[in-house]
C-alpha cells in the first residue's frame, strides 16, 4: 500500500506550489499516473479519500491522466505500445526494448484562487 | 497590473491568470511525485560516493532468504571486506540481532505500518552509523515484492532476491521489482531435486522483464554458487582513491 505514501507526497506538493503562489484554496489538481508507475489506481482512490481530509485538497477536483505505455526497441529501433514490461516487440520479437512513455507519476498542474 | 485591485504584479511565468475576476490561477508544477524522496537519495547517493561506500539495496518477498545470504556472506568475506548492514522490516529486531550475532555493525529500521524504507529513513539510519570509507552497505529491504520497487534509497545497485520454493512466473507477476534491479539472486538451489521450480524459465522470465539483468544461481546452505556472488560483490567495490 505504498499509494498512501504517493497521496501523502501530493499533498506535500500542493501545499508548497499552492503557498509559493500564495493562493488558499486549490480548485483542481491535475495529476499524471502511467500505467507502469506502480502505482495501483484503486488502492491510489481510497488512499486519496482518506488522505486528503482537513487537507488544502479536501474540496479539489482531482484530474487524473492515465497514460498509456509505449516502448522502443534497441534492437530494430520501432515504436509501439507496450501493454506489459515483458512483451517482445511486435516487429522484430525481441525483448530488448527500453519503455519511453508509462513511468510518469508527477503532478502536472493546479488550478489555485 | 490590474487596475480595479491591483493584482497580476506577480511575473511568475509559471502562473497564468484563468478567471480574473475569479483570480483563478494555474500553476504549472511538472514535479514528480517522489521529488522529495529522490532528493534525500541523491543526497545518501553523493555520501556513499564521498566514502566510496558500495551501497545495495536487496529486495525479496518475505522468506526468500535475505538474512541467511547475509549472515553468510559477512562470516565468509569477514577479512576481505569491511561490511555494515540496515535492517529494514515492520516489526522487532529479529534480524538485526542475526546480523549483529555475526560482529558486523548493523541498525534496525522499524516500518511500523509502513511496507517499505524510503530514503528519509536511510538518511537517519546512516546518520548514527558512522559508516567506515571504502565499506559495503547492506540495506535489506522490508520483505515486500511491490512497494520498495518505487522507492530509491541512494543504493549503487538493487539486488531482487528469489528462492526456488516461490513461483518461476514471479519475474512476470511482480515485473516492476525485476525491472528496476540490476542483479537477481536465485537463492536454495539446493532444494531444487524437490520442488518443481523450472529453472530456465524464470531466468527467461526475468530476461523478458529486464534484458540487462545479471543472474546469479546460489545455495546459502550448501554454499553452491556463493564464489559467484563473491566475486560479483568484489568487482562493484572500487579500488580506494590513493591521495
């Protein structure tokens, strides 16, 4: 359940961006989670609702984009969607690729006033 | 600035007035969600590189043979390396007691709840440990195939441990640990006569997850394959810088 601990880093974020900006209240966070983060997204929903309580993101519109996994092949240089890590490239068979897209796990913007 | 109250003096780039009247902003943040724990482990990184200290972080489910590997390990290099190990596990100092029994210096992490270390936590361990130059840290991780694969601790190298009493799909259903690691032990070998545990496969497996990953066959209780572990332990530790 180490979403709690990933909630927990949001809400640090927040508080620091929302303060650097000097605003008090956050209308939106909008939030990037790739499929191969690590990051469970139901375990990630009921680690949120607990942790946002009495927090600047209790009321926040939480946006999340979920991103896809793309890799490249080191051996034949193609591109392609990559559903698991341990998929071969669909062109050339091999295993040896290097995931380019799906490791994101960032905060990307807030909406403060 | 605006003219009715006075705002829009902040010349922030990163800040773009959305509704004025509403004074809605948005702030571009663009910061990882682990920002604060990948600092403090580069700053463990830059320490242990300042001491030339060879840190590992090992990772396991529970039961896969951490601690004997360890125990093992420190009695049989005992006058070759200088050692120092971090225990890491949510509950007692069981282990921590089975290192120090082997006169090596060592320090206990309780998790409480927690299911992994977190560089915060190394960052302290450390503190009080006065770690010697040109040393091995061990940093035994919480028992735990999933969370501690998310968490950087400053290590040189991660090393997954797996015995041949679990799944040989593991690699497969737990890719993102064998993904990060650079070395996976395949630990009780001697058991193998017993238990249907394909060997093959699950170094196939691991290649598909992680194509750069070492493998490395061993038995701590027979003691098959530790000259291998040895001697990949040996070439990590660099050489002492000569003032």
């Amino acid at each position: 359940m180490h979403e709690l601990s990933v909630v927990m880093s949001i809400i640090d974020i927040a508080q620091k961006e929302s303060s650097k900006a000097n605003a008090s209240i956050i209308d939106e966070i909008e939030i990037d989670i790739g499929c191969f983060s690590t990051v469970e997204i139901d375990a990630f929903e009921f680690a949120w609702q607990q942790a946002v309580k009495e927090t600047i993101l209790e009321t926040t519109v939480k946006k999340v984009n979920h991103i896809k996994g793309k890799a490249k092949c080191l051996n034949c240089s193609a591109e392609f969607a990559l559903e698991n890590i341990y998929d071969a490239c669909p062109v050339c068979g091999e295993h040896l690729i290097d995931i380019i897209e799906g490791k994101e796990l960032r905060v990307k913007s807030l909406i403060v006033s | 600035m605006c003219a009715t109250c006075g705002c829009g003096t902040d010349d922030s780039h990163d800040l773009k007035e959305l509704d004025h009247h509403h004074h809605k902003k948005i702030v571009d943040v663009e910061k990882d969600v682990l920002h604060e724990n990948n600092l403090l482990a580069q700053r463990n990184r830059g320490y242990f590189e300042a001491k030339n200290i060879l840190a590992l972080n090992l990772v396991s489910s529970p039961g896969s043979g951490k601690t004997s590997l360890l125990e093992r390990t420190l009695i049989d290099l005992k006058n070759e390396l200088d050692f120092a190990v971090i225990e890491g596990d949510q509950q007692t100092s069981n282990d921590a007691d089975r290192i120090h029994a082997t006169e090596t210096k060592v320090t206990q992490i309780n998790t409480g709840k927690g299911c992994h270390l977190d560089a915060h936590m190394v960052l302290h361990a450390v503190q009080g440990m006065k770690l010697t130059q040109n040393s091995i840290l061990f940093i035994e991780n919480v028992g735990n195939l999933i969370c501690p694969a998310m968490f950087d601790l400053g290590e040189k190298e991660r090393v997954v441990i797996i015995s041949v009493t679990e799944g040989d799909d593991k690699p497969l259903k737990y890719p993102d640990m064998f993904y990060s690691s650079t070395l996976c032990i395949i630990n009780k070998i001697d058991l193998l006569p017993y238990v249907p545990f394909d060997i093959e496969k699950v170094k196939a497996n691991a290649k598909k997850v992680n194509h750069k990953l070492e493998i490395i066959e061993l038995s701590c209780t027979s003691g098959e394959g530790l000259e291998l572990w040895y001697n990949w332990l040996k070439s990590k530790v660099l050489a002492p810088e000569i003032a």
